[in-house]
C-alpha cells in the first residue's frame, strides 16, 4: 500500500514500486509471510537492499538485531503468538528506508493488517512517513510479549499454589520447568528488543523527534515484559526450594515419629525377649507378684519414654 501525507492512494503491485518510490512524498508499506526467493529477489531490485539482509531475510532463524546498509535499516524482532493453548515463537524482519517499510514474516506471527487499519486511524501520525508504521509493527510485537506475559502470571498462581505443599507434585514440578522455559524464551525476544528501539531512537535522522516519545514506551513495555519475567522465574526457583523444602521436613518429621514409635517398641521387646530365653534359674517366675510387676514396669517405661519423646517433638 502506498501513503501520500498520511492517507493511502491506493495498492501497489510490484510492477509500478519505482514509480512510486520516485515520489518523495510518497511512501510504501509492504507486507509479505515467508516469500520464496524470486520474489525476494525482485523485492531487492526495486528497493535496492542489500544481499546480506535479503539472504536473512530468506533463511531465517536469524538472532534478533538492527544493521544499517547506507540509507536502510534491517531489523530483526522475534514474535510470540498463543496458538491453540501453546506459545509459538516467529521472527518479523523489517527493511525500514525514509519512504518504504517491508515486513517479512516467518514461522508464528499474526498477521499486520489490523496494525495497518490502526495506524490508518492516525493519517495525522501517518503522515511522517514509515517511521510510524515501524512504531506500530513493533509497538504490537512487544504488546503480544505483555498479553503472553499477563497469562503466564495467572498460570504461576497456580502453579506456586500446588508448590506450597508438604507432598512431592510431579506434575507441578514439570509444570514449573515448561514455564520457566517459555518466560526465558519470552525474555530473550525482549531484550534485543528493548536495544533495538534504544538504537533507534540514538541515531540521529532515524526517526522523526515527534515519533521518538512512541518509540521510547515500546522501549518501556520491553523493559516491563523483562522485569516480569525475571521475577516470575526467579520466584518459580523459590517456589520449587520451598517445595523440597517441605517435603524434606515432612519426611524428617514420618522418620521422627517412626524412629520415636521404635525406641518405644524396644523397651517391651527387650524385656519380654528376656524372659523368652528360658533360664532356669529366675527367681521372679517363683513369685506371684513376678508376672504383674514386669508388665507394671514396662508399662510404666513405655509411658514415661512416650512423654519424654512427646515434649521433644518426635510424636
């Protein structure tokens, strides 16, 4: 689509690109998904890009970054879109000149039409040129980043509830590794991100003064995404300590009440394998009071071990 003081003109095929480049009031966003080669090739041509960034460009699963071919800027941003209760990572390359935007998508990446119809909302903004629509395509990557962000919170009060328990929880601990994972993946896309826009808004003539106040809350909203997943992993990490750690003490406290039970049984055991030996000479089998007085006894010890083990804590 091509803009002329920030209202489209109309669309644009990639037989009459020149002419509307030749226009310095005129400028053109162009969105693709995964192009083949020839395309691309003919894409270069037209905007004149560099061969380095059309072959990123084609190959992908490239680490994200911002490089500077003489007038144009190529940026690489990696995407995060929730599909069917999975989180599903794209890339999102972007040539940004002074009158052209193109966007490349590859992988798992929604589409940049309602970024389009948005920024169409604002011709006032639109009318400084591609600057703006770079602050759309960027300001909806971090914005997904926060959205996904906002879900895995409700998902780790879940999961730190089912932590906080005396019982070993496989599944919670299986739990924890899958989102630990995804918020360090999470984390990774938003940082490159967050010194991307510093970049862009230190390069003098980048971008228009009135659009760096934009630039510089993506800026924020990556640096918030950061913060909240540090802190989401580093309490996770936390969670699953305390979790071993309850379940350390609770099976101190079963081998406390066990070892505490035993050395009751002992006493007993031992005086009744005494009498289990069948010695002849006994004296305490000759008298009547023998038999009550051992039981009295033994009972009295099994008591009196039991309190003593009580007040300690073992039972």
């Amino acid at each position: 689509m091509a803009y002329r003081h920030g209202k489209a003109v109309g669309e644009v095929t990639s037989e009459n690109i020149s002419g509307m480049l030749a226009d310095p009031e005129t400028f053109i966003w162009l969105g693709l998904w995964q192009p083949d080669n020839d395309y691309l090739r003919h894409i270069q041509q037209e905007f004149n890009l560099h061969d380095l960034a059309i072959e990123d460009a084609l190959t992908a699963h490239q680490r994200p970054k911002i490089e500077q071919y003489g007038d144009t800027f190529f940026i690489v941003a990696h995407t995060a879109q929730k599909i069917r209760d999975r989180i599903e990572y794209g890339e999102t390359h972007l040539f940004y000149g002074k009158n052209f935007l193109i966007t490349v998508r590859h992988g798992a990446s929604s589409s940049y039409a309602q970024v389009r119809e948005h920024a169409e909302q604002c011709p006032e903004q639109l009318a400084r040129g591609p600057g703006y629509a770079l602050y759309c395509v960027l300001d909806f990557i971090v914005d997904n980043y926060l959205s996904i962000v906002g879900e895995f919170s409700s998902k780790f009060e879940e999961i730190e509830s089912q932590m906080f328990k005396t019982e070993f929880n496989q599944k919670a601990v299986r739990q924890v590794y899958h989102l630990r994972r995804h918020l360090l993946s999470l984390r990774n896309a938003a940082v490159p991100m967050q010194d991307i826009c510093g970049q862009l808004l230190h390069h003098d003539g980048l971008l228009p003064k009135q659009l760096r106040d934009y630039m510089r809350d993506v800026q924020d909203h990556a640096h918030q995404v950061i913060m909240q997943t540090d802190d989401m992993r580093e309490m996770l990490t936390n969670a699953t300590h305390v979790n071993l750690a309850l379940v350390s003490v609770h099976q101190n406290e079963v081998v406390q009440r066990l070892a505490g039970w035993g050395a009751i049984l002992a006493l007993p055991t031992v005086v009744f394998s005494l009498y289990g030996m069948n010695f002849k000479d006994m004296p305490e089998l000759d008298t009547s009071w023998g038999y009550p007085l051992t039981i009295g006894i033994t009972v009295v010890g099994c008591l009196w071990l039991y309190l003593k083990l009580r007040r300690a804590g073992w039972l």
